[in-house]
C-alpha cells in the first residue's frame, strides 16, 4: 500500500498544537477528542509522560503535513479509512458489490433477452 491516501500525516488543519492527535485521528477513524484525551491521559499517567511529550513533539516534526486535497469527499475518506483499518474487509466488501451488480445485470439481461410476448407485441407495434 504505497498510495498517498494509505500514510500517517500531521492534520494541520484541525490542529491544537501541532496535528499529530488529529493525523493519528483522521488515520484510524476515532473521533479527535478521544484521541486528544488518550494522549492527555498517557501524558498524566505516573512515568508516562516523560515520554508520551518527547515522542508527540518526535512525531510532530518527522510526519509530513497533510495535502489538502488529499480526498475528494468525505465517502472517499471513509473508504480509505476503511482500507487502512482492514483492507481484506474493504476488498471483500468491494466483491460483494461487484457480484450484487452483476447479479442484478444478469437479471435485467434475462428480462430483455427471455421470451416476453408483450414486449414483443409494444416493439411489433411501434414498428
């Protein structure tokens, strides 16, 4: 997974500080206030927050900061969410519909091409 969509960046967009909370947010599909009050409480967590702070600053320097037309929609966000989360449900999800739509095609072929007398019979008489 080596496309743009599939990488952890700084949401400078939504930020407080420096965008990480919101990179790590937007990455995993939790909503940022829970991920800011996780990253406060690991911070107030007795010997934790010596380096919960080191490795957010760490972090906020090495990602690179979010294109902003990364996502067309908000649907094409969801997916790519989706795909980062687990990308085998997301493949089996796109196959499901893939069949349903060709399940559906086949039927509407099996109308149109089957033997249907009053359809044959409006197509004679518009002739």
């Amino acid at each position: 997974m080596n496309s743009p969509r599939t990488s952890l960046y700084r949401d400078s967009a939504n930020a407080k500080l420096m965008g990480v909370c919101a990179g790590i947010a937007e990455y995993t599909g939790i909503d940022k206030f829970w991920v800011r009050l996780g990253m406060v409480g690991a911070t107030l967590l007795p010997g934790m927050g010596a380096f919960t702070i080191p490795l957010y600053f760490i972090a906020g320097f090495l990602l690179k900061k979010k294109p902003p037309y990364l996502y067309r929609d908000q649907g094409e966000e969801q997916y790519w969410q989706r795909v980062r989360q687990s990308p085998k449900r997301t493949a089996r999800e796109i196959r499901a519909r893939f069949r349903d739509i060709d399940r559906r095609l086949a039927d509407v072929e099996t109308y149109y091409v089957s033997n249907n007398p009053r359809l044959t019979a409006e197509i004679e008489e518009l002739r």
